[in-house]
C-alpha cells in the first residue's frame, strides 16, 4: 500500500497516528536544521517535517527532492506549532522517519500552483500538469459532479440513456461536417455528427419516448470563447409533448442543478421573451438581463434637425448607462473606439451626459437645444447622473453594435456579477432565414423543427414570416441550450424541405431513412439540449470552456500536447484509396 491516506485528509484529531502518504512535491524549504517538504495530490497538501538532529540523513535526502518528484512518506502525525488557517490539513505536519523517491522530475515548464506563471499555450502543450493545479482540477470535479446530477435526475423522470453511432452520413446543412474516409468503402465518407439529431427522431418513432444522452458532437467552425471542435451535449428527446412541457422539465433540471452544485435557488419561473423583442430591445438571441439599459429607440424624435447624420439614418437607438455621466472624456474616446473596432463596425459614438445639477453636456451640442436633450433623456427613463451613448445607421447593424456596447457598459459598471445567475426563456424565434448569398431560405435551428400551427398557411405565402416552436435557454448572455417541437408529419416535412431548396431527390438521398420512418407512425416530439461544457463553465465562473474539458483545443483547433492534426504515412493514404496536394 503506497498510502493509508490522502494528503488532504488528515486533521487534528489523527495526532499520533503512524501513517504513509504518496504524493507530488509541491514546494521544498529548507531551513538548516529543518526541512519542510509540502506533498500534494487531488485531494490537498499536507506539510511534511524532517529534523536535522533527530535524522541528518534522511534531511539531506529531503533536501534533494525537486519540485513534482512523486515519493511516498511514512511518519507520525503531529500538531503543527504554526498553524496554517489557509488549507483544510494547516494544523497538523507529519514527523518523517522514511522516504521514498517513486519518480523524480525535471523542472516543469511552469509553476503548478493557482496563479501560474504559464501562458495558454504553454500550459495547453503541457496540460497534463496543467490539471495538477487544484483550480483546474476543480473545474472537472465540477463537470463529473453535473454529470452525475443531469443522469439521477432524468433517470428519475424515466429517461433511458441511449447511445447514437459517432460515425454516420454527412449532410450539408448547418455547420461543415468533420469527414472520415471509409477505407472498406472507397471513395465513401462518414461524418462526425453535429449532434444525435436524426437518431433521437428516429428513437421517437421507436417508442423511446424518453431519451437522453451526454454524447460528443463535432462542428469543423470558427473557434471562439465558448467554442471547441469537439464538445458534449446534454441531448434529449420526448414523445407526446407541446413546447410548455419540454420548457417544465428542462427548467426544472436547470433549477435542480443550480440548487445542488451552487446552491443556488431559483424559486420563479423563468421568463419567456419572443425572439423579435429579444432583438429590439437587447440586439441579441441571448440577452444578458442581468441588468437593464434596454434600448431606446430616439429616430422618431432626434431627426429633422441640422445634423445630418441623423436625418439620414435608418435607426437611431440609445442605451442609458445609470450613474456613468461621470465618465471623462477620455472615457468616452475609448468607448468610441471600442464601437469603431472592425469587428463592431459603428462610424462613430454621440453621447449626453445627464448631469447630476440637471444640465447636459453633449457631442451634438451645437445641433440641439436643452429641451430636445431633456425629450431623448425622458424616452430613455434617464435620470440625473446618468449617460445616454447612441449609435446610428441601419436598424439591423445598429442593433448588434447597441448590444456590444450596451455589454461593455455593463461589464465597465460592474452590473456583469458572475455569482447572479438571470435564466430566461427566449422562444418564437423565425423558421427561416434568407441567405443573400445563395438567394435562398436556411432553416434557422434545422430542418426537421416545426412552425407554430397558427403560421402554417404563411409558409407559401410569406416564408419569412412563419414562427418556429423553437426555443433557447439563456442564462447570463450564454445560449445553454436549444431545441424545438420537430415536424412528424411525412407531408409537412416534404413542404419544408421544398422551402430550403431541397429537390425531392436530395431531400430522399439526404433524410429518406427518416421520411420513411414517418411513414410507420411518428408520434408528436420534440426535444432540446444543453451546452454541457458552456454549463459548466457558468457555473465555475469562467469566460472560456477550455478550462473545463480536459484535453482542449487552441482557437486554431490544434491539440498542441500531441501536435494534432498531422500528416499520416502515405501507406495510409493509399489504403484509403486517397490522395492530396502537399502545400507549398
């Protein structure tokens, strides 16, 4: 046995005993006639004490260990004469009377502590000692402990967990599929799947009536903050349900998780917001509603004065900051700046300063008297002390340039607390999208959700207009989760595959399997899922995902620990029957 305990187990109550700990060096002091080694493992550090004159060799040899050798001590438990209040073992050390080196170290990279001196990219070449810092390692603990939750509590309510196939046919829509060659099918594809999607449709027509999985999916897109090549989902589907109870039971889980992870309780019901005011008044599909500074929309009142560039806009909007007229000019250079980034693409920022004396201060001075300021301000709900910043152009890009900055405000006012939690509902999102490149309609969540019943007869008519029973779980500006009640009627499925451009042909060569699953009776379903990586990190309180998957990416989808992707033997390529041009 290379421990009778765990290094951070022991307290003032085991004084006395014999016992044998395993563990990492942590740090190593020496002190002349004594050596302090700190031992660590998963579960804490535990002080380790040699004496000079009780044991000179056995000191020496302490002496030696570097930082992340791995030994096994065996000693007695003593109360520590200066006590450490900071870990949970401070009170006790233990008397050495054996060591043994079980691997020695070289001198890592970085130091494994909380707050490392290693870069991201360091520490993600080297993320097996990454993970020995106990934040790190948190995070994961974190993940297993929702994991377990998600399972007890839908086990409860008689879903059955079903595993999907991970290699399966790829299909256009959506984000770019990974590919895999077939090498017993040659010239033939498989696709990672985006998601089990098609699967749990076709579990539904099985009688599954509850399923779920924490299943892998696989998107070849952009990385970004909340963004992996491969991530994992809480994926779930039921049979014989309408939205309102797909929203219960997911909102329940929600509530259960926050109460028994971060204790947390969320007694009300969540809010619900239709996608069209989601857009107007917060320029987002995930609106942060942590705090307000909803937009104002000023184009009725601020044009038909001498400054051109409002006559001229499609839209001007405003957004209220409480109590920021105190920002200094310098200030306002920088907010102005931060709008004129290429990624946000404002021309320029007009503010109003709302003076605490009832005065304004405003970029458009010259263009406005103090009542046309005194009306803005009202529309607004401003009161004094407060900063009006409005941008101008047209509605739709003026709109996602309002949300950026309505966010750093927010986050530069300190109202973005990572410990508030302001869950919503946003629903009633629009079937369609058009894409103006291809001249054609895309499917906004994909092709098999349903349009609301009520917009059925617009789907000739005004495609654009038609409503889908399509809903997104939001939490703090995070898009959780998202799903829809599906199509299971063969002849509305063939209509909506005519209104994305698919021929008869390939919407049977694409999804004839689950058309003629229709055909054998396809009970109502719907479903959703849960973001579990973005999950998690809200809950941990990170910006980024990476930090709770063990084995991450970098934003250029690289494993940098194993240099992954790589080039593979031409022997392979050739039993794949493939071939490639080498870039220059």
């Amino acid at each position: 046995m290379y421990r009778t305990h765990t290094c951070g187990q022991l307290r003032i109550t085991d004084v006395d005993q014999n016992v044998s700990l395993s563990g990492w060096v942590q740090k190593n002091r020496d002190l002349g006639g004594m050596t302090f080694v700190d031992l660590r493992d998963r579960y804490g550090i535990t002080q380790i004490a040699f004496n000079m004159d009780v044991d000179a060799d056995l000191c020496k040899k302490a002496r030696e260990l570097g930082r992340e050798f791995v030994v096994q001590v065996s000693g007695v438990v003593k109360e520590r004469e200066s006590k450490n209040k900071k870990i949970p073992t401070g009170e006790i050390e233990i008397i050495a009377n054996d060591i043994k080196v079980l691997s020695s170290s070289t001198t890592p990279p970085f130091t494994i502590e909380e707050n490392t001196d290693g870069g991201d990219e360091l520490r993600m070449k080297y993320r097996y000692l990454d993970l020995r810092r106990a934040n790190v390692r948190e995070n994961l603990v974190l993940r297993h402990k929702m994991g377990i939750e998600v399972r007890n509590y839908l086990d409860k309510l008689d879903f059955i967990e079903t595993e999907t196939p991970v290699l399966i046919k790829s299909t256009p829509e959506g984000a770019r599929d990974f590919i895999v060659p077939s090498r017993m099918n040659p010239g033939e594809f498989y696709a990672l799947p985006q998601s089990p999607q098609v699967f749990k449709q076709l579990l539904m027509v099985s009688g599954f009536d509850r399923y779920y999985q924490i299943v892998k999916c696989f998107r070849d897109e952009d990385l970004r903050a909340d963004r992996q090549p491969e991530f994992t989902q809480i994926d779930c589907e039921m049979s014989f349900v309408e939205q309102e109870d797909i929203l219960n039971t997911f909102e329940g889980l929600t509530k259960h998780l926050f109460k028994v992870l971060k204790n947390v309780d969320i007694d009300y019901a969540f809010p619900r917001m239709t996608y069209k005011d989601a857009m107007e008044n917060y320029g987002s599909d995930k609106p942060d509603i942590r705090f307000g500074m909803e937009f104002v929309d000023l184009s009725d009142i601020a044009k038909n004065k001498d400054f051109p560039v409002f006559n001229s806009a499609e839209y001007i909007g405003a957004v209220c900051a409480p109590g920021a007229a105190k920002f200094t000019r310098k200030q306002l250079d920088k907010l102005t700046d931060f709008v004129k980034r290429p990624q946000i693409g404002a021309k320029g920022l007009v503010y109003v300063k709302y003076n605490e004396d009832g005065s304004f201060k405003s970029s458009v001075d010259k263009f406005y008297e103090k009542e046309d300021l005194q009306a803005w301000a009202d529309k607004a709900n401003a009161k004094p002390g407060d900063l009006l910043l409005i941008l101008v152009g047209d509605k739709k890009s003026t709109l996602l340039q309002l949300c950026e900055l309505r966010l750093e405000m927010g986050s530069q006012l300190g109202l973005r607390n990572n410990e508030d939690f302001k869950p919503l509902w946003v629903v009633d999102f629009p079937l369609l999208e058009w894409d103006e490149d291809n001249s054609r309609y895309h499917a906004m969540h994909h092709p098999f959700t349903s349009p609301k019943a009520e917009d059925f007869d617009k789907l000739e008519s005004n495609p654009g207009e038609v409503r889908a029973n399509a809903y997104d779980l939001v939490i703090n500006g995070v898009e959780i989760g998202g799903g829809s009640i599906r199509i299971h009627d063969t002849e509305l499925q063939a209509e909506m595959f005519k209104h994305l451009g698919f021929t008869e042909e390939e919407a049977q060569n694409q999804f004839g399997f689950l058309m003629d699953a229709f055909q054998y009776g396809a009970p109502p379903h719907g479903g959703i899922a849960f973001g579990f990586d973005r999950l998690v990190s809200l809950f941990a309180g990170l910006e980024t995902i990476r930090d709770v998957i063990a084995f991450p990416k970098n934003n250029s989808g690289r494993d940098v620990m194993i240099d992954s992707p790589s080039r593979v033997v031409d022997e392979q390529m050739d039993e794949l029957k493939l071939d490639y041009k080498k870039s220059e």
